[in-house]
C-alpha cells in the first residue's frame, strides 16, 4: 500500500567482511525494503580508521543510526560477528531509552553464552587460525594469512575476532534492558558445523519475544546465496503489515458532526 513506510533493513557483515557481502540485496530482498548495508571502520572506504574491538567503540560508531524513531520501523541482520553486533546494537537503544528494531536477525552465529571457536583465542598461531576459517569456509585452502585481501587484511581479521570475545563477554554482563522482548529470527545453514541449526537454537535464551529458527540449505557463509535476501525481505514485509496495522489502530477515530 502506498501509505506503507519501507522497512530499513540495517545489515552487519561477518568477520573480515565489508559490505560488498550485501551488494546485491537490493533487488532480491524485494518491495518495500530498504537494505542498508553498515560498514565498520577499517575496511573499504574506511580502511584508514582503526577497527573497532570493544562495545564502546562499536557503539561510538554505529549506535547513531539508530536513533530516528521517526524514521519507520528497522530490521537489523547480522551474519557470524555481524549477529552479536546487531544483539549489541539492540540492547543499547533498550539501554538508552529509545525503541529496539522490530525485529532481530542472527545468522551464521552461536549465541554469546557459548565460547567462541578455540581458534579465536587472542594470538593464536596462523595455523591454526586459517585451519577454522578454511573449515567455515572463509578463505580458500592453501591461503595463509599474509594473503588475505580486501574487503579485510589480517589486521582486521584479528580484531574482528577481538570484537567477538569482546561483544560476547559484555552480553554475558546483566543490563538494565535485560530481558530483552525483541522478537527474534535465528537462521542457520544446514551444512554449517560451527553455528549448526542445533547450536543456534540457543538463542532462544537471549529474549523474551517471540523466536522462529529457519534453516537454509548451505554452509557458514550461506549469506553469499539467495536464499537469505530472500527470507529477510519475507519477514520485513510482516513487520511492515504489523507496523502498518498498529499505526492505524493508534489514529483517533473520526469525531461524528452533531446533528
């Protein structure tokens, strides 16, 4: 309907990745959404600012995009990292006094109770390292870490990581937002070993809101495919309807003239 305000769909990216992960969602999230892909400092076009490894820092950066309640209903995505991210994001407005997304959406993630892979231990040996992401799927076998390129050099992988255990242990802090009741979508790949379906119903846990868990045929990075856009724009569409609908019923009903 034309009266229907488009969903913002605010997209975080996995560790090492900028937002070309999300060039084409655009057209395969379909009408009436708004796909807006959020690059972190030190990759891309700010490849020159200094990443960020803390929850303060991530909130400094990102937490002003948020802040328009006017500006209609929000979706947040977030994929492995961009998943506690977006969880980060959605208790701090909580935090703050302000409206949480109408929906939240964690792919490709286990939640924070659970420790992250052993191989993003601060300062583990390269081996080791590139042996997980080769098994996520992340890199090519045979690249070692000196190789790795745009969208993200081993700097930015390293404190990628960083920021997991970082976001990770400060969700496990108790908050006055806490428990959140945003409602939450987990999706998980069929064929992901590190944040299978079974892991990832976890997140259960972290809201009092309604959980759905869907399944899409792929491995780790099943946000390169099309099953995903697709599957966000579905659910923004009845966050759309369901804002649509409680507009309505907030307007004041039309004064009857005196006879």
């Amino acid at each position: 309907m034309p009266h229907e305000q488009p969903v913002r769909l605010y997209c975080f990216a996995h560790a090492g990745a900028d937002v070309s992960t999300f060039q084409d969602w655009t057209a395969a999230v379909g009408p009436g959404v708004i796909p807006v892909p959020v690059l972190l400092p030190g990759r891309g076009r700010r490849r020159d600012e200094f990443s960020v490894t803390t929850r303060e820092a991530l909130l400094g950066d990102v937490l002003h995009l948020f802040t328009n309640a006017s500006a209609g209903p929000c979706v947040l995505y977030g994929h492995g990292l961009g998943a506690l991210v977006c969880y980060t994001v959605a208790r701090a407005l909580l935090e703050i006094g302000l409206p949480g997304p109408a929906l939240l959406a964690v792919g490709a993630c286990t939640p924070p109770h659970m420790p992250p892979e052993s191989a993003y231990i601060l300062g583990v040996p390269e081996a080791e390292l590139l042996r997980t992401l080769d098994r996520m799927g992340v890199v090519p076998p045979g690249t070692d870490l000196g190789g790795i390129r745009e969208p993200a050099g081993k700097q930015v992988l390293r404190d990628d990581l960083a920021l997991d255990r970082a976001l990770r242990a400060a969700a496990r802090t108790p908050s006055p937002a806490d428990p959140l009741s945003t409602p939450l979508l987990i999706i998980a790949g069929d064929d992901d070993g590190p944040a299978s379906p079974a892991l990832a119903e976890g997140w259960h846990a972290w809201t009092e809101g309604p959980v759905r868990l869907r399944t899409v045929s792929d491995g780790h990075l099943f946000v390169r495919g099309s099953q995903l856009p697709r599957l966000m724009g579905q659910a923004c569409r009845v966050v759309r309807r369901l804002d649509t609908t409680r507009r309505q019923l907030s307007m004041p009903s039309p004064v009857e003239p005196h006879q």
